[in-house]
C-alpha cells in the first residue's frame, strides 16, 4: 500500500521513494513481465542486482543528480557489454522503470494534493526526471556501444597476431605456420603482417608452411603470389612446404607458379632440417676458417 507518511513538500519525493521502496517494486516487476523471470539469471551472470540498481537510478533522479545519473549509466552500460547480457531486457526494464516512476509520482500528487505547489509547478519540475531518464539511457547504450567495440577491435588484433604468427628459429631462419582457409581479407593481413616482421627481424629465410591451409580462393591465391614478390623484394629466401593436393590442383588449374620466389619442401620438417643443417655447417666452416687464419 502506498504511504504518504508526513511528507508535504514536493522536496520530499526522495523519502516517499524509500518509504514505499517495496510496492515500488511490486509494480515494477508488473510492469517488466519479460525482465522479471531474468532477474535472478541477470544476478547470477554478471553480478546485477536490477531491483537495486532500479531503486538507486530513481532516487538519483528525483534528487537530480545529473552527474551521478551519467557516471552510473556509464558503469551499467560496461556491466551489461561484459557480461552479454540482452539488450532487449534493458531497453524494457528501463522503461519499466520510467512507467512505474510516473505513477508514484501521480500516487504522490494525489495524496499531497493540499501542497502550496500548484500541480502545474509539480509537473513542470518533475518533468526533469523524464530529461534525467533520457540521459541514464543514452549514456547507457553509449557505454555500452564503446565497450563492445572496444571489445571487438581487440579481438579483431588478436585475430589477425594469430593469422600471421611468425616464430623465429635462429636468427636467420623463421617459420610461418598458416592455418585455416586463406580468403582476400586474410591475405592483405597476413601480407602486411609479414612484410613487417622480415623486416623488423631481418628475416634471411622464411619457412612458410601451408599444411594447414584447407582452402585458398583465386583472388587470395593472386595476392599470395604478390606477397612472395614482396618478401624475396625484402631480400628474403621464401621455403614453401606441405601444400596440399587439392591446392596444387587448383594452382595447376589457375596456371599459377612460383618460378624462382620460392623453393618448396613437401614438408615443414624436411625443411628445417635441410636449412638448420646448412647454417649450422656454415657457421662451423666460418669457425674453422677463422680459428685457422
């Protein structure tokens, strides 16, 4: 049951809020009928208490405090991107919220109906609240927008680190180990990726093993051949190993070859073992050489 108590002042609408919390919230959840059956699932996920948190928007804007009303419109927002949680849920229990409010505000009226305050004056300043709901809600989904696309281009980098994972052996000698099917997009990563650490490791050879790629369109197949252009441009030697069957087809089919920008090993390990070997019998030539002179 709603209680007016002692309150005679529209001042007072904070105190009439936190005296009548529990209707307040009664009527609520029968307002939100999707939301209310989440609430404890939306608890249990990200740690939110929707009641609670209902409770302190409003006070926070009865009291108008704008500064307050952004600040936590902000957090919500970066709680509710974390944790996945449906946006759906929000947009109605936020307007729940804004339903539910207005009709205390009325039960508030109408019990304090001998204020000084004309009804008029009343609306005009509560009219605030509705500008105060309006900025908890943009603020939110701003929030929550930033986060997600935050979110987002760190995964797309971490993504694109892995497409391209370069793995130094020695200080000459690098492995690519390409995974995956290989598509244009792909390819312009993997390129630019490449192009930047043989150079900013001095590459001398370059392994890259393609047992893993299950699938190369035509156009990636073209800017793969423009990425060996570049990478024997850079001075580096380019090891091809594992090409599958049904990518030789398709190279065949194409016309496509490699001619003298790279060499190719039917297998990662067949490569290193013939490249270590000559370096290691390289630098033990270098040694005897100058341990003789």
């Amino acid at each position: 049951m709603v209680q007016l108590s002692n309150l005679k002042k529209s001042e007072d609408i904070h105190e009439f809020l936190v005296l009548n919390r529990m209707p307040f919230e009664e009527r609520l959840l029968g307002v939100a009928v999707n939301v209310r059956n989440k609430i404890d699932e939306i608890h249990i996920i990200g740690n939110i208490n929707l009641l609670d948190n209902a409770h302190h928007l409003v006070l926070l804007v009865v009291d108008q405090e704008a500064d307050k009303v952004n600040e936590f419109a902000k957090q919500e927002g970066i709680l509710w991107a974390k944790f996945a949680l449906t946006l759906s849920f929000k947009l109605e229990w936020l307007r729940s919220i804004r339903r539910t409010l207005w009709e205390f505000l009325h039960y508030y009226d109408v019990l304090a109906n001998k204020e000084e305050k004309s009804n008029e004056c009343f609306y005009q300043e509560t009219s605030n609240y509705n500008d105060l709901l309006d900025h908890f809600m943009n603020g939110f989904f701003i929030s929550y927008t930033k986060y997600k696309d935050e979110l987002i281009e760190k995964q797309q980098k971490l993504v694109n680190n892995l497409s391209a994972p370069i793995i130094p052996i020695t200080p000459d000698v690098s492995v690519l180990p390409l995974i995956g099917t290989l598509d244009t997009n792909r390819a312009n990563i993997i390129e630019e990726k490449v192009l930047f650490e043989v150079g900013r490791l001095r590459i001398q050879t370059l392994i890259m093993d393609l047992s893993g790629i299950a699938e190369m369109d035509n156009d990636a197949m073209q800017l793969f051949l423009k990425l060996l252009d570049g990478v024997s441009m850079m001075g580096s030697k380019l090891i091809i190993t594992g090409l599958r069957p049904e990518i030789v087809r398709k190279m065949i089919s194409l016309d496509v070859h490699f001619g003298t920008k790279a060499v190719t090993k039917a297998s990662l390990q067949k490569a290193l073992q013939d490249y270590l070997t000559v370096e290691n019998t390289v630098s033990t030539n270098l040694m005897a050489d100058f341990n003789a002179n």
